[in-house]
C-alpha cells in the first residue's frame, strides 16, 4: 500500500516536470511581454535590442553552467591541481 502511493506520487512528479518545458514560441511571447513590460514598443528597435539582449542573457547563463568552472575550475581533478 505505501509503495504504491510513493510510486503514484512519483510518477505524478515525473509527468508534471514534463510539461514544464516551452516552446520557442512560448518563450519568444514571454520574452516580448518582459520587455514591452520594461517600456519598449512593438515594432521598434529599442524592443528588438531588449530581446536581443535578453536571449544572450539566456546564452551566458547557459554558458555558465556548462563551463569548465562547474567542477572546481579548470586542472582541478580529485582534489590536486595538474596540468599548469
């Protein structure tokens, strides 16, 4: 009885991240509402900068978590430095 209710609760958990994914669609749309928030107008070249530099946002913090630094840094392994 309680492994069943742990097994349905998890897969509830699993299929609910599930969903929680946009579209390119959906972020472009989410993406404009931020910055039409923050003043810029439709169809100008003020908004299409704000998106421009809110997707390279997007990118860095991307970067960032795949970067070398993740691990400790660059030549670090197991606790001892190698490589320089």
């Amino acid at each position: 009885m309680q492994m069943t209710k742990l097994l349905a609760v998890a897969i509830l958990g699993f299929t609910s991240g599930a969903c929680a994914t946009t579209s390119p669609a959906e972020r472009r749309a989410a993406d404009e509402a931020r910055c039409q928030s923050y003043g810029f107008r439709k169809g100008t070249d003020a908004l299409a900068k704000c998106l421009l530099d809110v997707d390279l946002d997007r990118a860095a913090d991307r970067r960032a978590l795949d970067g070398p630094y993740v691990y400790g840094g660059p030549g670090w392994y197991g606790g001892r430095r190698w490589g320089y």
